[in-house]
C-alpha cells in the first residue's frame, strides 16, 4: 500500500513538472526519479515546478512595492471573480447545510467513492459527523473521476492496509475553516493527519493561486468550492491527495533541477552522515538549484566537486542548509529546538535558525502580503519555490547557494554571491567550522 501511494504520487508530480504556469490554487511539477540514496527514510519524491507569486523580490524598494501591488491586486481579481463562480453553487446547495460533512459527501452523487473509503473507518466517520463549537473542519474530498485517473492507483488501495488508508484519508482534512477567499490568502492548511516524524505535528496542504484558479499540493485542482455543512466546508478536488514522501525523495524527483545538489550528497556521502542525526521534529531543508551552483562560478565548482580537500568545504556546506528539528513553512512554523522567533509585525517575522555546521545559523525574514509570501534567507537569497511538503519537513528552494558570514564579522551581506565567489572567500567562510 504505502508503495503505491509513493508511486501515484511520484507519477502526479512527473506530469505536472513541465507545467510551470499556475492553476486554480495550485501547482504541481515532477519528473520520474532519478537516482536514489541507499537510505530513501530522509529523502522524498516530487518537487514543485517554479511558481509565479514567489518569484524573487528586487533588492530596491521600489521594485518590491510594485511586486507587492501586483499580488494584492492578483488576488482581488481572483477573489472577485471565485465569488462570483461560486454564488449561484453556494445557492443551490444552501438548504444542506444543516448536514454534517459525512452526510453531504454520502448524498453528493459525485463523491460516493471516497464516501465508501470513510465507510471503513469509524474514526473518520466520527471526526466528519462531529459537531460543535471546536468541530469546524474543511474536507478537500476528490470527486469520483479523481480515482479513475490513470496517474493514481486510488482505486488499488489495499484495504487491508488500513492504518495508510486512514493516514490518507486524515490528510484530506484541513482543521478549521478554509471558505474559498480565506484560501486564496492561505500557503498551507494544517490536517487532521499528525505526522511523528514532524514532532507529532499536523501535516501540511500547500495551496497556490494562479491565473487558472487553485491547486492542492501543486497537482490537484479545486473543482468545486464553499458546500457548506453544520461542521465546516467541503470544496471538491480533481485528484486524490497522497501524504508526502520524505525530503530526498522530493529532490531526486527532478533531476534536471538538482542534479549539482544531488552529486554533493554523493560527493560527500552526506545521506549516511544525515541518517546519522537525530531529528525527530522534521527539519528544513534550504535545497539550491542548479542555477545557485552555476552562480558560485566555475573555479568554486571545480574545487568543491574535483578536489580531495574541496569536499570538506562542500560537506560543510550542505550541512549549512539543513535546519534540524524545526520546519519554517511561509506561513506556519514547528519549532522543536527554541529557535529565536521574532515577529516584527503581524505582516513580517524573523527567524534565526540553527544548522548542521556547528554553531552556524540562517536568518530567514518572511513577508507576507496580500496572501502572498516573500522570502528572504540571509538577508539575500530568494525562495524561488516555496514550501515543497514533506513526511519530514519542508523544501524550499533557493537561488543561490547559503554562505555562513566571517566569524570575524557577524554582518550578512552575501550579495556578491550571485556574482560568484572565489576559493579563498569560501575557505575564509567555512574553515571555522571545519
């Protein structure tokens, strides 16, 4: 069972990678798998293609007002029109919304197939039919069609696994209440779906807007949206929502995009040396791409790559973009180390996180605006893709490659980077730590 799941969702992702324009709250991008670690526990399938509304914000503040304008007005536009579509839906189905939403997605003739899988479990026939003050819940259900998708085995689901089945039907639960417009100016949606592997917190939905509407987890389209039921909301969704695999899985997923990063790890045999450290409350992972090692410069590349003693100093450097026991989603955060949290304002927050290099920390400054999220790590890197989920913590991926400061000097300013770095900087940047 649990290898089916990760197969359908390795296929999911691998159609959506070539796809880079957006859909209706999300966007999903993969290609089949390259090569795998010995040890698959740490490192997952499937990452998401580029998205639009997380592109870089320009250093000037003029440039990253305007990108700021644009996305309020991005979201008006789709808030407008969303409310719209869905008025005349919300009408027509006003007089069930005294049911609960077990009893709707048992009358709803489009629904019966995933209604039958809850059949099956008490505890989510329960949690669905619960009500009351704490009971607001939101169900992303798949329509019928979704289980007919050649790219899922949903309908090979080996109901005797039922503890996986349960864990995938927790994971179509968003806890609290998502209405469509509350959506649009949401990243993630906490589930009822609690992984150990995040510290026992909830599992996470990534939401996304684009010019075609929303998408779940980058490959699952709302099709229908804002049923509402005694206990919470129902929007249908085009295909099922498979929890996701572990973070390496993720990256060797698209090779094309990580490859540099992926022959670090082997370079330096750095799953052995992850698999080695403890990190039982998820961690995240700042994943360089191909272009953020090209950026480095030919010299740097050649000595961290094809040089004995290079390999330390690229070592330390992959240690330096892992944060363990702590997952910083751009709206959410699981703390399981004290890391130093501080919001500066109900629309920007700092984080100052530990690493694997010693005493080495990042800072990551987050913006959010309008529904929207800008990061910033190390006062200079972007996140060019944003909150990739994982069964044990998040990706987010970087346009250039992370660099600790001179311990002689405790100022970031690493925007020299994207303009390549020599040999001796690096050494001057790493060999406190080595």
């Amino acid at each position: 069972m649990k290898a089916a799941l990760l197969a359908s969702s390795s296929l999911v992702f691998a159609q959506a990678v070539p796809h880079q324009q957006q859909q209706p709250l999300g966007h999903v991008a993969t290609t089949a798998p390259g090569a795998k670690p010995d040890k698959p526990a740490f490192w997952p399938s499937g990452l998401v293609a580029p998205d639009s509304l997380t592109t870089a914000v320009d250093d000037s503040v003029q440039a990253f007002e305007s990108a700021i304008d644009a996305a309020s007005r991005l979201s008006h536009d789709l808030a407008a029109s969303l409310d719209d579509s869905l008025g005349q839906t919300s009408h027509k189905h006003r007089d069930s919304s005294h049911q609960t939403i077990y009893q709707q997605i048992h009358a709803c003739k489009y629904t019966s197939r995933f209604a039958k899988l809850v059949d099956k479990h008490p505890a989510i026939v329960k949690l669905l039919n619960t009500t009351g003050h704490d009971a607001n819940l939101t169900l992303f259900v798949p329509v019928d069609k979704a289980f007919e998708d050649p790219h899922h085995d949903g309908h090979h689901y080996d109901e005797d696994d039922k503890e996986a089945v349960e864990k995938l039907l927790r994971y179509h639960i968003g806890i609290g209440e998502y209405p469509a417009l509350r959506v649009l100016g949401t990243n993630t949606v906490p589930t009822a779906l609690h992984e150990a592997r995040l510290g026992d917190e909830s599992q996470r939905l990534r939401t996304s807007v684009g010019l075609g509407g929303v998408k779940v987890n980058f490959y699952s389209r709302v099709v229908a949206a804002d049923f509402r039921a005694s206990n919470g909301i129902i929007h249908g969704v085009s295909h099922v929502l498979v929890p996701p695999p572990p973070v390496g899985l993720l990256l060797t997923a698209f090779p094309s995009h990580f490859s540099t990063l992926l022959l670090a790890y082997k370079t330096t045999d750095f799953v052995n040396f992850v698999h080695g450290i403890h990190m039982p409350g998820g961690s995240t992972v700042f994943a360089p791409s191909n272009t953020a090692f090209g950026r480095l410069g030919e010299a740097t590349n050649a000595f961290l790559f094809n040089s004995p003693k290079g390999r330390k100093y690229l070592a330390a450097l992959l240690k330096y973009h892992i944060v363990p026991n702590a997952t910083l989603y751009s709206d959410a955060y699981y703390d399981h180390v004290d890391n130093d949290a501080q919001p500066a304002s109900s629309r920007r927050e700092h984080y100052d996180l530990k690493t694997l290099l010693g005493d080495a920390r990042v800072s990551a400054d987050v913006l959010r605006w309008a529904g929207f999220a800008f990061f910033r790590i190390n006062g200079f890197a972007h996140v060019s893709v944003r909150d990739g989920v994982a069964s044990n913590g998040v990706v987010q991926v970087l346009d250039s490659v992370l660099l600790p400061p001179r311990k002689t000097s405790p100022i970031v300013s690493d925007n020299d980077v994207a303009g390549g770095i020599g040999v001796e900087e690096l050494k001057a940047r790493l060999d406190a730590y080595l």
